[in-house]
C-alpha cells in the first residue's frame, strides 16, 4: 500500500512542511537527549486511510524508556478528493505529544495543522502548550516568552483561547502550565500564515528541547516522591484528553483505522485510584465516560497504559459519543468549533 496525496497544492505545501517539523523534532530530540541518532530512539509505523486512497499517515514512536515515558510525533494526511459527498477537501497536521521519563522534565504537546473545505475556505489550527507535573516558573516563562516572539500579534488572542480550551471544569484548574491555541486562522496572507506555522513549529521544538536536556541534567536522580507527583498530573493528563480533548473525540469518531495513534498522547502509567475519586464530580452523562474508561483499565498500581489498554479506551469514547452525540457539547472548545468537529455534534 502506498499513500495518495491531496491534489491542492497549498495541501501539499503543508504536508511538506508538517513532515519537515516531523523529522526536526525527531532528529532533535534522538541527538539532543538521547545522544543517539533518531532510530534508535523512535520507531516508524504508518497508517493508511482506506488502504492510503485518502491518504494516511506515519508516526515515530519512542521506544528509549531510560528518557521517555512516551513520546509520540505523527503527521498525516487525510483527503476526499474523489468523494464529492464530503465537505473537506484535505486535512494536513503535525501532532505530537512528549512524555519524558524525569518528572523534572516537562511534557509538551503540539498541533500544527492546514484544513481545506471544498467551498474554497482554507484554514489553520495551531496549538501549543507545557505540561509540567512539578512546575518550574522559569521553564514556563521560557516557552511562554518563545510563544510571544514567534506569534507576535496573534500571541494574545492564542493564550486566551488556550487557556479556555485546556480548562478542566469539574477539577477547576487547567492541563498545563503555558498554553497557546489558534483555531480557524487565516489572516490573508497565505504566505506569510505558512511562515509563521514553520516559525512557531520549529522554535517550539528548540526551546522545548533545551528545557527538557536542562532539567535532566539539574535533576539526575528523582525521588520516588517525584515520580508519584508525575503519576498524577499524567491522570489528569489522561483525564483531560478522553474526556473533553475535541480532537481525540473527533478522530476516533470518524475512523477506526489510527486509534493507536490517536491514543499516542497518553502517558504510559496513571493512579487509577486518583481518576476514580474524580467520578463524583463529574456530570451526567460524562460520569459514564468515566466509568467506562475505569472499566477498561486493569486493576493495577501503577495503571498501565499499554496498546491493548488504549484500543479498549478508543472503543469507549466512541461508543459513548455514539450513544450520547448531545454530549460532545460539553467538550472543550476555544472561540470557534471547526467545521470538521461541528459536523460530529
């Protein structure tokens, strides 16, 4: 099998870009941290949608487990080019997510993606924010400051919204430390929207990086103390990103051809018994989801979350929206909800 790319050239001009900041990241990453080249760190695993007649995708898994956690960097295109029944023309993005093994080093998560409907709107969505389980105020400031630089006037509007779509209601705080979220962007001009994609994918990528090396140096022995603080901010982790996260709901609700992928966020070990004593706060019928997902994990301590785990946790969420649509209304959201997820409500 092989993958057929979209026919619109601004899509193929994103899906150049989207896997250039793919093998930047892998290959920083593998040197930087690992001090070892990229395969040896990550391992490739393509996908294919519909046999790779609409397209598909590769994701480089981290497979060094004295660095990370998890660590995932996909990056995919999806199109209907031959399907004139289907409102989007072509769905390119880079989404990654890292988890380090130090619970000094601060995760991070990153979506850069350009979406074109067939009525001719073109549109990107770019994400970007620091996961910290034991906060350092001087990391966050660092990735807050590199947001600013690189997306200028846009900063603003970005955190807002960031800081709206990674709020967790029932727990009253937020996932993450630094947050920036654009959805629907297009300001004009084409040429300088690709720019500014490139510029915050690759200075997001360094500055992450440099965090990441600084703090396993200033840290090289946690405590197991520490680990237990970083097992639960991965449950709220994990909480967030299968309860309210739209883009994991809505991948799974249109397929079933990637779920390892989209699953590829979650951290490998959560408390259960954390997530359990969240169930009380929740509203109906999301106390559901949670139950559900509860059901799905062994009865272990630490929770693992291993591949078998994260296909049964797909089948969950998708059944549950299947059953409860009006549901996907209590999901996050920023500003705007994208015709690609309205068209799952």
């Amino acid at each position: 099998m092989f993958r057929i790319k979209a026919q619109s050239s601004n899509a193929l001009a994103a899906n150049t870009l989207v896997e250039e900041l793919q093998r930047y990241f892998v290959n920083q990453l593998a040197t930087v941290v690992c001090s070892r080249n990229a395969q040896a760190c990550f391992q490739a695993v393509e996908w294919f949608r519909d046999q790779g007649r609409h397209g598909g995708g590769i994701r480089y898994v981290a497979n060094d487990d004295q660095v990370f956690n998890r660590g995932s960097v996909n990056s995919s295109q999806i199109h209907y080019d031959d399907d004139e029944k289907k409102g989007l023309s072509s769905a390119t993005a880079l989404s990654a997510i890292i988890h380090p093994l130090n619970p000094y080093a601060p995760s991070v998560h990153m979506h850069i993606s350009w979406t074109e409907m067939k009525n001719g709107k073109g549109y990107w969505r770019m994400m970007a924010d620091l996961n910290p389980a034991i906060k350092n105020a001087q990391a966050v400031l660092t990735f807050t400051n590199t947001l600013k630089q690189v997306t200028a006037g846009q900063y603003l509007a970005g955190s807002v919204q960031g800081d709206r779509y990674f709020h967790i209601p029932a727990l009253e705080r937020h996932r993450g430390a630094a947050h920036f979220y654009l959805e629907d962007y297009a300001s004009g001009d084409l040429e300088a929207d690709f720019t500014m994609a490139k510029l915050l994918g690759k200075s997001v990528i360094e500055t992450y990086v440099e965090l990441v090396q600084q703090a396993m140096q200033h840290h090289p022995d946690p405590t197991e103390d520490d680990y237990r603080k970083q097992r639960a901010y991965h449950t709220l982790y994990f909480f967030q990103v299968l309860t309210l996260d739209r883009g994991t709901t809505s991948g799974l609700l249109v397929h079933d051809q990637n779920d390892l992928g989209i699953m590829g966020s979650l951290p490998a070990h959560i408390d259960k018994q954390l997530l359990a004593s969240w169930q009380e706060k929740m509203t109906a019928p999301q106390d559901q989801l949670l139950s559900a997902i509860l059901q799905a994990l062994p009865d272990e301590s630490p929770c693992a979350i291993n591949d078998g785990v994260k296909l049964a946790l797909a089948v969950v969420v998708r059944q549950h929206y299947t059953r409860n649509p009006h549901a996907l209304a209590m999901q996050a959201q920023g500003h705007v909800i994208p015709p690609t997820v309205e068209n799952h409500r």
